[in-house]
C-alpha cells in the first residue's frame, strides 16, 4: 500500500517538473526570440527603446542647473559631475543638478581635460593649473611660461605643455600629489598633442616641426620612471610620420597601445615600434573621426538616404583586431563628442548617445536647435543659454 501512495506522489512530482520544463523553455524561447528580433529589427527595436526601455527623453523634462542672465559660463563634465566656471567660481554638480560643492579659481579662459575621477583646469596662456579628484583640490600650481595644454591620466599623472620660455616647448610632468617628477625641453618643436599611458608608465607627444621648408611631424616617447632618474636619457622611441602628415590627436589605448590621428588616417604603434593602419579616409566621405575611447576609433560617414536627405553612418572601430562596428543615425550629424565608451551624434535638434558596442545608450529630443553639450562616462549636459539640462546615461 506504501509503494502505491509512493509511486502515485512520485507521478506527481514528475508530472509538476514536466509543467515547470516546459514554462522554462517557452520563456527561453520567447526571450531568445524578443533578442533576435531586437537586435535585427530596427523599427522593433526603436519602440522598445522608446515605450520599454524609456531611452528617449525630452527637453524640459529633466533636472535644470540654471544660468543667470548675462553670464557666459564655462562648463565641463567629469566623471559623474558637471563643472560650471563662472567668475573664478568654479561650483561641481551632481546627476540631479543638485550642486555638491564649490570653490574659488584663478582661471578665467580654462583648458579642461577629464579622466576618470580626475579634472585638471588650467589658464590657458596663463600659468595657474588646479588638479581635481572627484569634488576636492588636491593641488594647485603656479607654472613658469604659459600654459598651452594639459592632460590627466586614470591614475592622476598630469602632463602640462608650456610655451613662451627659452625653450620652443617644454612639458613638465606631476605625480597625483602634485609633485614634479622632471621636464623635457623641446628646442624647435610645438607640441600637438600629450598623453600618458593608463599604468604612467610612459609619456607621448606628437610634435610639429616648422623650422624648415617643409612641416614635419614626429612622435617621440619617454619612459616615466627613467625621466625621474635622467630626463636628458629617457627618450625610447621615436616615430617619424611621412608624408608632411600632420598628427592632431594622440591616445593611449589598451595594452599600451598608441593610437594617433591625422587628418586622413588612424594609425597605432606598439611598444616594439611596429606600426598598423587602422582606417584610412582618403577614398570615403569622411565628416567626423575620433581616438578618445576605451580601445576605439569612430569615424562617421556621411550617406545619401534618398533624394533630399541624407544619413550618418557610424563606423566604429576595434583598435586591437579592427572590427567594425557599425550604427545608422537618420539625419546629419552636426557636431561628434567622445569619452571613454560614449559616442554623442549631434543631429541639430537631437542628440543620441551610443556605446562602442553600437547600441543606443539614451535618446535627447529638443524643441530648438542644439549648440554644445559636454560628455562624461556616466553624464551629459545640454547647453542653452539660460540653463545646462542633466542626462544620466
């Protein structure tokens, strides 16, 4: 009689199971197919970025940082904060425009660069520099000469080009506690662009030679730990570019990897020296690119949609294996910002922000035409006239 009542609860159990197996593999299913069609389906996907995902906001509907009538502030976004300069009163706020904190400045025509948690501000044609992390100054500088650029890394490494000196350039390297670790003096080149390494390891400058009858470009590099011991020897490699090319941008990229940008093509060297095309543009309709991304290139395309308009197409690009990805924006796009894995399409009255993965990030629509935004990882402000509108992406 045991064994019967046994066998009866164990058909039971079983037959539950079934039931649950099955529900299971509907649900599977049913998601693998809403996945496919996403992903395939442009319309399909469109509306659930809209109704599903809520990826689609509007102007006047978000958190307002307010600008008083008459100032012409300056603004920079930073990690998950935005920047407002105004008066050398430099006032940090959060994803709510609620601001965080505040403090005095002595710049007024600032050069901004933003990496991780770190901001460093300097005068630019001046010669005051501030170093922040996260809401706090850590240190503030008084630099001989006058600053033209300024660069931070993830680990608050600051390099500072200085010009106006004896010297054509000279590039003062600090530590994130602000102390000066050397310099290197640059006799009869401007410098173009500065970066350093993620791990500070190493310090890059495209150079611009116009002694000569022809304008040369160069790229030399300098370990950080030799310069500390002997900044006259601390030079380990040297990259002549050909062709009068003229590098404009310069970043490093992952594994140490050197990204640099010229106006028709996107190379890299490794630390061995060995050099890569990335893309060329010379053959294409090219209206945008840029290397200041996690490990990406992004070049935008302009193409002709029908008779009266006209499409962006957003080629992104792997800078270790050179896969593209690729993202349709239904308009021209006015204006490219980047950071980290963020790629913002000014379309005029719309912006969309995409990830190097080619997915839509958040959609912005305005109700007038869209002049400057400033981008972070993690945050966007619209800039008007009276007021900054805050996206969290």
């Amino acid at each position: 009689m045991k064994d019967y009542w046994k066998e009866k609860e164990t058909k039971k159990i079983s037959k539950k199971r079934i039931i649950y197996i099955i529900i299971i593999i509907i649900l599977i299913i049913a998601i693998g197919a809403f996945i496919a069609t996403y992903v395939q389906n442009k319309e399909f996907r469109e509306w659930v970025d809209t109704n599903i995902l809520q990826k689609e906001v509007s102007q006047d509907k978000l958190a307002i940082i307010d600008i008083a009538q008459g100032d012409t502030p300056k603004v920079y976004a930073f990690n998950q904060y935005i920047g407002v300069l105004d008066k050398n009163e430099f006032k940090i706020y959060g994803n709510t425009a609620k601001e965080e904190t505040k403090f005095t400045m002595e710049i007024s025509n600032p050069l901004f660069h933003a990496n991780g948690r770190n901001l460093v501000v300097a005068e630019e044609k001046g010669q005051k520099i501030y170093f922040i992390q996260d809401k706090a100054v850590v240190w503030e500088e008084n630099i001989d000469g006058n600053i033209s650029q300024v660069y931070t890394s993830q680990n608050g490494y600051t390099a500072v080009a200085i010009v106006g000196t004896i010297h054509k350039t000279v590039v003062t390297v600090y530590d994130d506690k602000g102390e000066a670790l050397f310099k290197t003096f640059l006799s009869t080149t401007r410098v173009s662009d500065i970066c350093i390494s993620n791990d500070n390891k190493y310090l890059a400058l495209a150079e611009v030679d116009t002694s000569g009858a022809v304008i040369e470009s160069k790229i030399e590099v300098f370990s950080i730990e030799k310069a500390q011991k002997d900044a006259d020897n601390s030079k380990i490699a040297v990259y002549p570019i050909e062709n009068n090319e003229l590098i404009t941008n310069i970043q490093y990229q992952n594994k140490d990897k050197l990204v640099c940008m010229s106006k028709n093509r996107i190379i890299a060297f490794s630390l061995e020296g060995n050099k890569e095309e990335i893309y060329n543009n010379e053959k294409t309709k090219t209206t945008f690119e840029a290397i200041d991304l996690n490990n990406s290139a992004v070049i935008l395309e302009e193409v002709v949609a029908n008779l009266f308009t006209a499409d962006t197409k957003v080629k992104i690009i792997n800078a270790e294996n050179k896969n593209i990805t690729e993202y349709t924006a239904n308009a021209v796009t006015k204006e490219l910002y980047t950071y980290d894995n963020v790629i913002a399409l000014n379309l005029g009255t719309e912006i969309e922000f995409i990830n190097t993965g080619g997915w839509l990030i958040k959609r912005y629509k305005a109700e007038q035409e869209i002049t400057d935004i400033v981008l972070s990882g993690n945050i966007a402000g619209i800039i008007y006239r009276d007021k900054i509108e805050v996206v969290n992406l």
